[in-house]
C-alpha cells in the first residue's frame, strides 16, 4: 500500500522535558497530590500516521482515501463549499440546512420511506447536513464492505435528484417547531444563543437556531432551488477511509457521480465577523431553574491563526480534562459536576468559550473563582512541570487516534479545508512542544483580556439578578429572547 | 492460576454475508478470584483496560440510595500509593483517557492508553481495589459533586423526574425500584463508615473482572495483572440480592406536573424477563421492527403519517435481572397524549397479529452484523462488553455469540414475546404534562 507515513514521537516531550520528580511542585490549585509512585514509561513509542492518497478529478471534485482493511466496512464524507448556511439570505435563515434535510426525503425514484428501508435493511448510514454558520454542506455515510456499491447508488440519488416533496416538507415543518419549543427548555441552549449573539452580532457564525417564521418564509421551490443553484463540485471533497483503495474509490466515483457536472461556480468567500461590543453580562431568566448555567468567552481567531498552538496549550491547563477549572470549581469547591473551556477556529474567527452549571446559591463564588483562574493564567506564567503535562496530554492522544481511520482521515481533511500545509501533522506535536511559558501567557493576555470578556448566565432571576449586576453592565431577558425590565 | 479456556479464531457465519471474524480471548482466574480476561490486537499501539466490579444501585439498602454510584466517586480520591486526583491526572496527562460509570447492575472503571503505559494503568487500578483512601473530607467533596451531577441530569432537566417515576411506578422490588443517582437526603446521610464497609464488602478481587483488549502480548500481560494485583486478599462473597419481581396483574398509571418541559410526553414500561433469557433477543428485534431508525413502524405511522410525535423510541433496557421494555415520546404541539398512546396501541396490536414483512428482520440481522464489525475498531468497546458478559452471565464468549443469536430470531418468536409481555396489564404509563411557572417567579 503506497501510503506515506511519518513519525510521531510520543512520550517525545516526556523524555525532553523534566519528568514529575518524588517530590514536584503542586499544581496552583489544591485537592490533588502527586505521590509521583507510579510507573510512567518515558520511552519513545513512535506511531505511524498514515496519509491519505490524494487525487483531483476532471469535475473538479478533490479524492481523498485511506486505505484500511482492517474492517469489513467503508465511511465517506462529501464536502461541499457553497451549500452551507453562511449562504443563507437573512430572511431564510435555515435555507441550507432544510435543504439538506429534505434530499434524504424523497428522490426522483423512491419515497422517503423507500430511501430508509433500502438503508436500514443493509445498516448502512446517510446523512446530508449543514449548519447555519459554516459554508459547506457534507454528505456522510457507512456501510459493511458488502454493502457500499449499493450505498454509493442511493448518495447519488439523493445528490443528483431529490424531489423535495411539498407534502415531506410540511411534515418535516411540524416536526421542527416542535424541536424550536422544546429546545427552549434547554439551558444549554438559551446560554449558547445569546453568547452567539454577543460575540458574533449579525455575522452567520452568530445564528444558533432559525425561528419558525424562517421555516414559514421557506418554500419547497427555494430549497429546489438552492439545490440547483449551490451542490456543485468544483470545489468539493469526497474522502473514504476503510476497505476501499483509490482505485477502487476513484472507478466508483466516477460511475455514480459521472453525473455530477462541473458549474463554474466561484469558491465561496468569506470574511470575519466585527469586533465584539464592550465586555457586558447578560441573564436569561428560567424560572424554577435549580442551576444557574453559566458561559464565559470571546472571539478566538481564524483556523491558520500562528497562536494556534500557544491557545491551544493555555487553553488545556485552564480547561481541559482535569485541568484548572476542574481541579478547582469542582474538585476543590464542589461547586459543579462538570467544567470545561474550548474554541472554535474556521475560516473566519471563531470563539473560545468557558461553561460550567452550578447550584444556584453558588453562583457568585463560582463565577468569581473562573474569572480568577483566567486572570491567573493571564497574570503569571504556567509552571513548567504544569505546562509540560499540558503539552504531553495534547501530543500523547494522538496515538489512541490510530484506533479509528475515520478519525485520522479527518485531520487530514482539514488540510484541506482550511488549506493546512501538507506536512501539518507531522510538524504538530513540535509545535505544541514548542511552546513556551511566556508564549502561552502571551495568548491568555491576549484572548481573554478582561475588555474582551462577555459573560452570559442562565438561571433563576429573583436569585442572581443582584449578584450578576456586580460583574458589569446587566441585560436581562426571557427564555424566549424578549428584553425583561 | 488457572487457565479457563482459551477460545480459537475464525467461524461464524450471516445468512449469506461474509464471515464475522472472531474475537480471540484468554480467560484466566488468580488465586485471588480475580477473573482477567485478555484480548491482543496490535491494530493500533493502544490498548483498553477495564475493571468491573459486581456491585450496582441494586445492593444499596432502604435511606442509602445513590451509595454506589457516590463510592465511584471516591475510588478517584487516592490510594496508599497514589495521591488524590493523581490517577485521572496521569492519565490524561500520559495520552490516555477515563472514567468510571454506575448502572443498577455493576460499578465500572476504564481507561485507554497509548500501548507503553500498560504498568501505569494495573499500578493505579491495583492500588485503589488494595487501599483506597477513606476520608470525611473526600466524601463531603464528592457527595458535593453528585449532588451537583443530580441537579444537572435530573433537577434541573425537562422530564429528568420522569426517568424516576416510571422505575419506581414499574418495579415492586427495591433492588431496581429506585434510582441510580439516589436522592438528596439519602446521599446527605452517607457516613465514612458507610464507604469503608462497602469498600471491604464489595471492592475485592474475587467480586471483580479486569478485561485488557488490544497491543498488549497476553503472556506479559497476565504476569503483570499478578504482579501488581495477585496480592490482594479475597473476601468473603457478598450477599447475593433477590432481584425476584411479582407478576404484575393490573396496568399502572401515573401523571407527573413538570415545570421545566413545553411539551407532554408518554412513557411506557412493560415488564420483561432478566437479560439471560433468550427472549430478550427476540424483544431486541421486536424493538428494532417498532423504533429502529425512519423505516420502523412508529415512526413512519406516527411521526411520518400522523404526525403525532417529533419521535417515538421503544427498546430493552441492559439490565441483568427483571428488565423493562421502555416506550416513549413526546405529543407534538396541539396533539394529546391520549390520542400517542392510542396510536402506539394500534401498532403494537398490529405486531402481534398482521405479518412481519421480511426486510423487516433482516434489518435486524444486519444491524446486529454491523454493530458487531464497528465494535471491533474500539479496544474499549470491546473490554466493556467481554467484562461484563463475564460479570453478568459468565460468559465472555457472548461478545461472539450475540449476531447469530439474532440472526435466528424468526417472525414467530418476534409476535410471540408480543403477545407475552407487550399487554396493558403488564405494563407502567407516566404522562408528563408541562406545568406553566408560578406568576411572580419569572425575572424582575
């Protein structure tokens, strides 16, 4: 098999970097005690990442495929730049994702119920979805080995002809409003809908969930139309990973999409959204709420951003699994069952976002102990013993990656999608492990600079209206997004 | 140590499809009663570790429901060797991943690690089943956490109250009756004597099964398992718990007011018998038929045609003894749940009597096929289902065994375990209706 493969060095940074001693400095926040009695292994296990094979198409279609016949079963994803939802007019918010919705129910041959049965009868999957926010559509799918020559059939059916039924998309219509009302029950939900708003404005990174006037304000001839106007393969992906060679790949590609004609269409462009207004605090009241569900962020950067790596490193001492905010709002505090940071990077700017719930009569100390932890890392370096077990828990996942050729397949369609250099994996774990204190502190100072904080809670407001108007500028609105007061 | 059997490679057969691979496994017993299961597969330089002991919310007692699950808990509070947090931070740290999971049946503790870092996971794993640490500090810490974790998943949740009322409405022994998580007052009232007695009772080695799947050399790593836990004295075996459920001879009714939830919603439990029972395969199909995926008949009659439900689910529950076959759903806004549950009445009379179309089963079959392949690129997965096929049935081989107990389910037997168990009068229904906010208690 002609795939390249390149050397990952796990336990690289272990070996290169002080290990925990007997007695090694304690994290900065209590409940955890390293008796530095177990056997780590600080030898080099070198794992092969295999690349994917790479191919261009006449129709302009991009073939990815990692080869795997490990298992008797094959996965794909077709990406499709200009059929996502960044695309959507303001009026048809949800254009892109019901269109997408609505290939899988009906072609020009077979029902709705005809596509699932011939699905389900051979437990293959099909899935055709896109966001709100991002602009590529993606058609997904897997099967037993046996099977993939008659899914490959069915995904060009539901590519190259959907019906787009008016009496399906009634019914799916019903359908999603119930799911609009009952999403309203979520906290999760009501946090992460005005945190969109506050940090991406009318940027479609900002939208979250159409309203049902956006569903109402959609016909079965604009998705139709959508369809003919946006699925295009000039600039689309299609990648495989499993039981399937190129070969293979490609003589099934170009029998079932054969059809699948080049548009001339241009690359979809994009641009970032505005810089966010001042730092504010906002309160979604959910009366009878026992939590109060609080989010924390800001704007982050592009996918290609150079502080890529050092965000990602800080950002793993404050927030990943058993980082800071773990080890000390839960573990030391008790305040929450669970807590977390993370960003998104695009091909615009993304956000980075701290969440946590806590009991109601907590609220204040623990919105005032996340605020110190990002002010910590913001005021003074990580320590290097800290900072080294950070770097070795990013690197070292890698290699439980390997395990899933979907998995490692999908880094490398990154690559493609945000133009990544080829050798962007095998260069990661040094770029990670070549992150330093000051760096990282440097990102921190950066990105979660108080100015640039916005706060959103969601909780009980006859209980945290008074405490909440203590952290800046309140708004206080209702569960369904109308301004209280 | 005694070898139990050593199971050989390559058989199994679908109806007509190409031969499932076997999985290979060694089943080895230590003096102690530790019962290790190994599984190599060098596919990637990783390998799964899972360490299942016979011990659930079924053995809590009467004002100390949610004990197991808090105990879960405290097994990462620290050992004589390892300090508090330190095996959750080592791993994490060193590439791996874990957790630790409670269900009614079993307490479960897992991690995956890169392939090197097989020392470090029996290390931590054998220190804390020899000598966790026990503190008043640590249990009021932790019964923080749970009591928070309740909040999130059940207090603070639409229809989170639900999930409790429909085991208690259904089930008359207390073993299964009552909830995972447990309740506030009981897990307030937990004392450190309380841990140190379960500690003794139930973490021992011959109450456990320590399952290792994946790039290990099964030789090496028995040696290692004895090495770091052959060590540990057996106890005496715990009590064994009569999981034993009365017929039930009349249908059960109940309606919950819920103030977080915009919509009604139906649940429904049928009693079925325990998990050894072959039945349970024939009510497996029988769940697909009626709730797997867009072609099943609920959701093409209910959700599709009727337009009743955004989705309506229906399948077996995992548990070891006297289970239930849960049904349920949300009404649509403007439908009522009268009109759901007549609806899914009407589907499942239809089961018992009208035929089962072909297509219908071998969906199943195939199913059962698939998850069998996409199970065998997770060494986790596996680990989890060889620990407890050991711990439940005694039986590792089941992991082989399951697709073509599937596949042998016939039409007949699907409408005959219909007709058994899915009646009215063996059955549990809790409505949930919205209950709109008291006034005054909405913001300002």
């Amino acid at each position: 098999m002609p795939v390249r493969i390149f050397v990952l060095m796990i336990g690289l940074i272990a070996s290169a970097l002080p290990q925990a001693p007997a007695a090694p400095p304690q994290p900065s926040t209590t409940q955890m005690v390293l008796k530095g009695k177990a056997p780590v292994s600080n030898d080099i296990l070198k794992v092969k990442l295999p690349r994917p094979q790479e191919v261009d198409l006449p129709n302009g279609l991009h073939l990815m495929v990692l080869e795997d016949h490990r298992l008797p079963q094959v996965t794909f994803t077709l990406m499709i730049p200009g059929a996502g939802g960044y695309l959507d007019p303001p009026d048809k918010i949800g254009l892109a994702s019901y269109t997408a919705s609505l290939m899988r129910e009906g072609t020009k041959t077979r029902t709705s119920p005809q596509i699932s049965e011939a699905l389900e009868t051979m437990a293959a999957t099909l899935n055709v979805g896109s966001g709100l926010s991002g602009t590529t559509a993606t058609i997904s799918g897997g099967s037993l080995s046996e099977n993939f020559d008659k899914l490959m059939d069915l995904t060009a059916e539901v590519l190259l002809s959907p019906s787009f039924d008016p009496g399906e998309w009634d019914r799916f219509k019903t359908r999603t409003k119930a799911g609009l009302i009952q999403q309203r029950t979520n906290p999760g939900f009501l946090a992460s809908e005005t945190f969109n708003r506050v940090v991406f404005g009318s940027h479609p990174a900002g939208r979250i969930s159409p309203t049902a006037a956006n569903l109402d304000a959609i016909t079965p001839e604009a998705l139709a139309e959508f369809h003919r106007t946006h699925y295009a393969p000039d600039h689309a992906a299609i990648a495989f990973a499993g039981d399937i060679s190129l070969a293979d790949a490609r003589k099934l590609v170009e029998a079932k999409l054969g059809g699948w004609k080049k548009a001339g269409v241009a690359k979809p462009s994009v641009t970032d959204p505005d810089l966010m207004g001042p730092p504010k605090v906002y309160l979604i009241a959910r009366p009878g709420s026992v939590q109060t569900t609080l989010y924390v962020g800001t704007q982050s950067f592009r996918r290609t951003d150079p502080d890529y790596a050092a965000l990602t490193v800080v950002n793993r001492v404050l927030g990943g699994t058993m980082g800071r905010l773990f080890r000390h709002l839960r573990e030391e505090k008790g305040y929450t069952y669970g807590i977390g940071s993370g960003f998104s990077a695009t091909l615009y700017r993304g956000s980075w976002t701290s969440s946590t719930s806590v009991r109601t009569d907590v609220t204040e100390p623990a919105l005032t102990d996340l605020l110190a932890e990002i002010a910590e890392l913001r005021d003074k370096p990580v320590p290097e013993n800290e900072l080294a077990d950070a770097k070795r828990a990013i690197v070292g996942s890698f290699a439980r990656d390997l395990e899933s050729p979907q998995q490692v397949l999908g880094y490398y369609i990154d690559n493609w999608t945000y133009g990544l250099p080829a050798d962007y994996w095998d260069t990661y774990p040094a770029r990670i492990t070549a992150v330093s204190a000051a760096q990282a502190q440097a990102a921190a100072q950066k990105y979660w600079a108080p100015s640039r904080l916005q706060i959103v809670a969601v909780g009980d407001a006859t209980k945290v209206t008074d405490i909440l108007r203590k952290k800046g500028t309140l708004e206080v609105f209702d569960a369904d997004g109308n301004p209280m007061k | 140590m005694k070898r139990l059997c050593a199971v050989g490679l390559v058989v199994a057969l679908g109806v007509g499809a190409a031969p499932l691979r076997k999985i290979q496994f060694t089943d080895t017993k230590l003096k102690n009663g530790l019962r290790v299961i190994i599984s190599e597969d060098h596919a990637a330089p990783v390998f799964s570790i899972v360490v299942n002991y016979n011990v659930g919310s079924r053995d809590e007692r009467k004002g100390r429901t949610g004990f197991a699950h808090l105990f879960e808990h405290m097994m990462f509070k620290g050992s004589e060797n390892v300090g508090q947090n330190e095996h959750p931070y080592l791993m994490f740290m060193n590439g791996g991943t874990m957790n630790g999971t409670t269900s009614k049946d079993r307490t479960m503790y897992y991690e995956t690690l890169p392939a090197n870092q097989l020392d470090l996971a029996l290390f931590l794993e054998a220190d804390r089943m020899r000598s966790l640490t026990i503190t008043k500090d640590n249990l009021d810490n932790q019964r923080n956490a749970v009591q928070e974790e309740r909040r999130l998943a059940v207090d603070n949740q639409p229809y989170g109250k639900t999930f409790e009322a429909i085991d208690e409405l259904a089930y008359e022994n207390f073993a299964y009756e009552h909830s995972v998580i447990g309740s506030m007052a009981d897990l307030s009232a937990a004392s450190v004597d309380d841990v140190a007695g379960f500690f003794k009772m139930y973490y021992a080695p011959n109450n456990a099964v320590v399952a290792i799947v994946g790039d290990v050399d099964p030789k090496t790593a028995l040696a290692k398992v004895e090495k770091y836990f052959g060590g540990i004295a057996a106890q005496p075996a715990p009590p064994k718990i009569d999981l034993t459920e009365p017929a039930q001879k009349e249908e059960r009714r109940l309606t919950l007011e819920d103030g977080l939830a915009r919509l009604s919603r139906l649940d429904m439990a049928y009693k079925i018998p325990p998990g050894v029972s072959s039945d349970r395969d024939s009510l497996s199909v029988l769940g697909t038929i009626l709730s797997g995926g867009r072609s099943s008949r609920f959701y093409e009659s209910i959700v599709r045609q009727k337009q009743l439900s955004a989705g309506v689910g229906a399948g077996t529950d995992g548990s070891v003894g006297p289970g239930l076959f849960n049904v349920s759903g949300t009404a649509l806004p403007g439908k009522t749940l009268k009109e759901l549950e007549e609806a899914i009445d009407q589907e499942i009379d239809r089961l018992k009597t009208a035929p089962i179309a072909d297509w219908e089963i071998e969906k199943a079959r195939t199913g059962a096929r698939r998850s069998f392949v996409a199970g065998l690129g997770s060494s986790i997965n596996r680990a989890v289902q060889l620990s407890e096929d050991a711990l439940f049935y005694n039986d590792p081989d089941r992991i082989n065994t399951r697709a073509d107990r599937i596949a042998k389910v016939t039409a007949a037997d699907v409408q005959r375990v219909a007709n058994q168990y899915l009646v009215k009068t063996n059955r549990s229904v809790v409505w949930t209706v919205p209950k709109p906010p008291a006034a005054g208690r909405g913001g300002q």
